[in-house]
C-alpha cells in the first residue's frame, strides 16, 4: 500500500488542527512562479505541509530567475511553514525535448537521495506532479508503493509541433505515463473525466481509485482580496482573463469578441492579467480594433487576484482539446470566489460536475459571436449577475484547499484500512 505507516482517521470537524506523524517529499515542475500550475502546487503543497511533521520540496525555475533573482525566489518562498524545506533547481522553462530528459535525470538523482531518506526513516510519501519526474521512483519499489503521481494533462495534446523531437516526446510521455499507472502506488488526477481520458489514451485501468486533487482554492485569501479591494471606481466596462496567454486559452478569441462588443458597450476595456507567448498577437488585434485594453504581465498571486476582483466579468473561451475538457481551471474557481460572474467554454468537466448555464456560468462556443453574445448576456441582466455572483462562492466553497488536502490523507488513511 501506499501508506503502510499511516495508522490514523482524520476528524473533519476536527476544529484544533491536528499533525500527522508523516514526511512528504514532494517534486513538481512548478511551485515558484505565478502560472497556474505553480499557483495551485505552491498552495497545495503548503496546506499538506502544515498538515504533516515535515515537507521536502524539489522545483525548478528559469536560469535566468535563478542566477539573477535568487533572492526574489527565496523572498517569494517567506511565509512558508517552518517544518518545509524547499530545494530549487535552474532549468529552462520551455519544454523541450532537453528540458524533459533534464527532468528525468533529476528524477533517478532525486530518487537516490529518496532511497537514503527511506532507510533513514526521513521520508513517508513521495508526491510527484508530472510522470517525467516520477521514472526515478518507480524503478524501485520500495518507493514506487509510497509515490502518488498526479497526471494532470495529456501533454502531447499541448505540443503542436511535428518535428523528429515533437514525436520522441510524446512517444516519451505516453510510454511515462503507462509506467506511471502500472507503478506508482497511487494515481492522482484533476477529476473523473481526466482519468478516464488518460485510461483510454494509456490503455490501462487501474485496480484502484485514482486521488482526486483538482484545483483548489484559499478562501481565507480569497477574503482578504476582498476586504482589500475597494469598491469600484473605474467608468469603463472591465472584460478580463487571468492566466497563461497560450494558444489553448483563446485569448484571442476574446479579443474579437471584445471588438464585436464595443458596438453595443463602448465603453468597454479588456484587461488581461498575465502573459505569454499569445501576447503579440492578442496586442495586434486590440490594436487593430482600436480597443482600450491592458496587459498586465505576470503578476504575483495576490496582486493578480487584487486586479481580477476589480472585474465586471471573467471570460475564458478555451479551445477544446483533451485538457481543457476534462479540468476545471483554477482562474474559474478564484473568480467563483471572488464572485466574479464567468463566461466559459461549454467544456465536458462543467458539464458532468453539474455546472448551470445561468446559474452558476454563462456558457459559450470558442468563437467571437458566440463570445460577445454571452458577455452581453451577462452586462445586460443584472438578475442573472447577481445570480452569478451568489452561486459562484457557494461553488468554491467545494475546492477549498484546506478540504483537499484532508481528503487526500483521509483517502490515504481509508486504503491503508
């Protein structure tokens, strides 16, 4: 089992916090930064730590963040529970073939280490997001048994190229994540319809059920944001998008649909939080449109949920493929929080989670009409906002970090019975 060590049951309500004799070594691609990714891991992971008697972490940022912001790093990480030690390795952050193969000799280097802290008696569970970084621990099984690796994404869906690379990589990945299913003591994933994708993609089925750790959220974060930010001033019409500007996100969809907006609101503004490599050409069709806009670049957690929370509407009109499918994002579930109203792609996971068009979102197709009909949808019907805006906290309450974790450990605890 994965957990042989763990001889409790978790209390739910519970109201003193109770530590778990447990040590968590924890690797991820991401838990410094301010992508979506890094955002969730980072808060994840800090929750479980203060959960448990001591956390290790393994993550990797830019050479350039590294070598000439090393103390901005170790500033970001401040705040941290004392009982969590964060190890931080340079690596390119665009994923290449070289980039892959560097997570994987991290892994088997890692998992050396991890041998020597088991005999130790320094490590309990090993946690791994991504199975690039997981090959090291499944090739002993020792560690394998006490490793959840959570897959959360078909990651060849997210490669476009073509190139001799391109195809090593995804035959990589693929071969990586079937060794995962066939290993590793527990699979997590974001949610069902994740893993069933992943299941049929992988032609494996385990014996088991998978860990659901989907996104989650701070909801005493979440009220501070709001008590911080006062009420708002501004006279334009803000239409936002929060997160990584990459081709699946279809920020540029938003941009046109912003265009077809503006002839019935027009004094409407696109406000765009983050960055990425869409950002020229979401720039030149604002241009273009001659739109009021701005694109704030990455943001720290905080200061991005302060500018999402001065927001008339979320929108995020992704493209379907298999990740955007199967995952709720965790910008949607902040804005739920922060009782923003959302309009979102009609995606399977909103679907099967019972996800209302007009009680909890507004739906849309991934194309500007589509898009501008229901920002205009929402400006338009104050009943149907305020609805919005009273469902989407009640929503968040269900991806509560907090709540997250103690189902991990209390599912961790129910096997091991």
């Amino acid at each position: 089992m994965v957990v042989d060590f763990c001889r409790f049951v978790i209390e739910l309500q519970n109201p003193f916090q109770v530590v778990i004799p447990m040590r968590i070594l924890a690797l991820t691609p991401s838990f410094y930064g301010w992508t979506g990714a890094a955002v969730n891991e980072r808060q994840l992971i800090t929750v479980l730590a203060k959960k448990v008697e001591k956390c290790y972490v393994v993550t990797f940022v830019s050479f350039k963040h590294f070598l000439a912001k090393r103390k901005k790093i170790l500033k970001e990480l401040e705040g941290l529970p004392e009982n969590m030690t964060v190890i931080v390795l340079p690596l390119p952050k665009r994923i290449t073939l070289a980039v892959c193969l560097g997570m994987i000799a991290v892994s088997c280097i890692v998992s050396i280490v991890g041998l020597m802290l088991r005999a130790l008696r320094k490590v309990d569970l090993v946690y791994i997001r991504n199975s690039l970084l997981a090959i090291g621990f499944l090739t002993f099984s020792s560690l394998a048994k006490r490793t959840i690796v959570k897959i959360p994404a078909i990651i060849e869906d997210e490669i476009l190229g073509r190139g001799f690379a391109e195809l090593i990589f995804k035959w990589m990945t693929k071969f990586l994540d079937r060794l995962a299913l066939a290993k590793a003591g527990k699979i997590a994933v974001n949610g069902f319809p994740m893993y069933f994708e992943i299941a049929k993609r992988r032609s494996y089925i385990r014996k088991d059920r998978p860990l659901m750790i989907p996104p989650g959220v701070n909801l005493h974060l979440i009220e501070n944001i709001k008590r911080q930010v006062s009420a708002k001033q501004s006279t334009t019409i803000n239409v936002g998008f929060l997160g990584l500007l990459e081709w699946w996100q279809g920020v540029d969809i938003l941009a046109r649909a912003v265009a077809l907006l503006k002839k019935n609101v027009p004094n409407v503004k696109l406000v765009i939080i983050g960055d990425g490599s869409l950002r020229p050409l979401v720039e030149g069709i604002c241009k273009a449109y001659n739109l009021q806009y701005e694109i704030t670049g990455f943001l720290p957690h905080q200061e991005a949920l302060k500018r999402a929370a001065t927001l008339d509407v979320l929108a995020v009109p992704s493209k379907r493929f298999s990740t955007t499918e199967s995952n709720i994002p965790i910008k949607v579930i902040e804005a739920w929080a922060l009782s923003l109203p959302v309009v979102i792609t009609k995606h399977k996971v909103f679907v099967i989670n019972g996800i209302l068009d007009g009680e909890h979102v507004v739906y849309c197709e991934p194309e500007p009409t589509s898009v501008a009909e229901a920002l205009i949808r929402v400006l338009t019907n104050e009943d149907l906002k305020t609805r919005l805006k009273t469902n989407g906290p009640k929503l968040a309450m269900q991806f509560d970090y907090d709540k997250i974790a103690e189902n991990i450990l209390e599912s961790l605890s129910r096997d091991e019975s």
